[in-house]
C-alpha cells in the first residue's frame, strides 16, 4: 500500500509536469512535413510507443493481482509508473521546439500523454480508497482498466508526421463548420417572427429584422469551411513540391498559412456562439465579429493568393478569390443589417 502511495505522487508530478510545459508564442519552426523525420523525433516515437504498451500489458496484471497479493502489485505499480515515464520523457522530446514538430503535433502528444497518466491515476487510486473494499465482482477496477486501454489506443493512434498532424486540426475545423453552418440553416428555416413578438418561438427563430444578419452571418461560416478546405489543397500542393534543398521556406509558408487557417477555424466557432437568437443583446459583440472574420479570412486568402511558393492549380486560385470576394460582401451585409436593427432598437 505504501508503495502504490508513492507511486500515485510520482504520477501526480508527472501529471503537473505536463501540464505545466511553457507555451511560446508563435508557432514553433518546422523541421520536416511528411516523412523525413529527425532522429530524435524517430526515437521519442518508438520511446511512447513502449510506454503505452507497457501501461497496456500492466494494467490488466495490476487490476487482477493488488486485490490478491499486496507485494506483486507493487511491483505491478513500478510498472505503470516506469510506463508513464516513459510516455512523459517522449512527449517532452516531441514538445521541445528544436525537434521541428509543429503546434498541431504537440498539443495532440501533449494531450493523449496526460489522458493516460490521469488513466493510470485513476485506476490505482480505486485500491487506495478506503472508504469502499474491492470485492471480487466488483466492476469499478475492469471501468478504470477499460480506460487505460483507451487512452492508449488513442496514443497509438496518434499522427507520425506534421502533415498528418496539421490535417487532423484543419479536418476537425471542417466538421465543426459543416456542424455549425446545418445548425444556424435549420434555425433560418423556422418561421420568422415580428421584432417584439411574444409567441413561445421568438427564442427559437430570428425576427424578420435578424433574418438577413444571420443569413449573411452563416455565409461566413461558409467562407469559413471553404478557406480550412482551400488550406488542404494548398498544402498538399506545397508539401509534394519542394526539395531538402528549398525545405525552410516551403516549410515556413506551410507554417504560416495553418496558423492563418488557426485563427479561422476559432474565429467561426466565436462567430457561431453570437448566432442563437434572439440577436438583440448581441448586436455589437456580433458586428465585431463578423468584422474580424472576415479579415481573418481574407488574410488567408491573401497568403495563398499572394505569397505561393509553387504554382497552384487555375481552379484552387479562382476557388479562393471568390471566397475572400464573398467574405467581403457578406460582412458588409451582416454589419449594415446589424447597423439598421440597432438604430431600429433604439428608436
């Protein structure tokens, strides 16, 4: 008991390690985008790769044996801890801004690393409870094992390179823009209602003054998915094209383009929060945004229209001047209908 005790605070100051690891501003500098991966970086992954299966193999042994035999499951105990550490001293090496990995790959190593550290702790704390017994049949320590695993897979299942890395995030911006453009839709479909209208569905749909804000609203949404979709494309074309010898600069566009799409895909999750209705108390907090989606946009756009490393295709270059045209046009039109529904209000 006294050595799982032990353990446990081992693991809680692996824990707040992690969690604690600087963040500098900026993204870190790339040093590679598919398979040329730095020997460190190739080491750190088969060093993560041995801690979670040991964590795996050794969480089931823990689970069966510490209701049994008090001294082998402290041995099991040193198990978890060594595979933990393991798991730690990789995610520091990844996280470390010379290996070249970038924001996308850190924050994921640095998320999946601490799910199963608090896991594992977790799973030995059920045994340190002393104010339940483990009886046989008990069903809690099976629930705390099952986690382990999982948070093991998702270890397992975690991208090898910055290009993968850097398309799970731009591909989680895409489903979040879908998810928010067919929810605001359904809303715009319901019938709207007169401005001051008391029926039971004024919280439930726009008024008619609020109709033409959040159509012009949620065609930025549009714009929103249509740049992160654009972003993919141009990376792809990029990540193919350049030579070791031309790596940094074509690897600095590709940086600097997914921190544009970054501020993007959180901008439209900033501008979803400000379209429930009703608009009323939200009116400046939504013209602001609008404001600044739009130009978060357009940036974008700017860099892959005016700053290429290599020629793009006819059909991605026309695809992305309409969108930065139409993010234009659509915030112009959100803001003069925010405008007129203000001075509407206050008259």
């Amino acid at each position: 008991m006294e050595e799982n005790k032990r353990v446990v605070e081992c693991l809680k100051r692996l824990a707040a390690s992690l969690k604690d690891l600087p963040h500098k501003e900026g993204p870190p500098e790339l040093s590679h985008w598919r398979n040329d991966l730095p020997e460190s970086l190739t080491t750190s992954w088969l060093v993560l790769k041995q801690g979670g299966d040991l964590v795996r193999a050794t969480s089931t042994k823990y689970t069966l044996v510490t209701k049994i035999d008090a001294n082998e499951g402290s041995k099991l105990a040193k198990d978890l801890l060594k595979g933990c550490e393991l798991i730690g001293t990789a995610t520091l090496v990844i996280y470390d801004s010379s290996v070249g990995c970038s924001q996308s790959m850190r924050t994921l190593v640095k998320q999946s690393a601490r799910a199963v550290i608090h896991s594992c702790l977790n799973l030995m704390e059920v045994f340190l409870d002393t104010k339940r017994e483990i009886i046989q049949g008990d069903m809690v320590p099976a629930q705390k094992t099952g986690a382990v695993w999982d948070a093991c897979d998702k270890l397992d299942k975690l991208p090898r390179n910055n290009r993968n890395a850097m398309r799970r995030d731009l591909l989680t911006w895409l489903v979040e823009c879908q998810d928010t453009y067919e929810e605001f839709s359904k809303v715009l479909q319901t019938p709207s209602t007169s401005a001051g209208d008391t029926m039971s569905c004024a919280d439930e749909c726009y008024t008619v003054e609020e109709e033409p804000i959040a159509t012009a609203s949620l065609s930025l949404v549009k714009c929103s998915r249509g740049s992160i979709n654009i972003v993919l494309k141009a990376c792809e074309c990029v990540g193919t094209s350049f030579t070791q010898d031309d790596s940094k600069d074509f690897l600095l566009w590709i940086q600097n383009i997914h921190d544009a799409a970054r501020h993007v895909g959180v901008g439209m999750t900033d501008l979803g929060t400000l379209l429930y209705p009703p608009l009323d108390d939200e009116m400046q907090n939504l013209l602001e945004e609008v404001q600044r989606q739009s130009k978060a946009i357009a940036d974008l756009q700017n860099l892959i229209l005016d700053t290429p490393p290599v020629v793009f295709p006819e059909d991605l270059v026309n695809t992305s001047q309409n969108i930065r045209s139409a993010a234009i046009k659509r915030a112009k039109e959100a803001s003069e209908g925010i405008k007129k529904a203000t001075e509407k209000n206050r008259k």
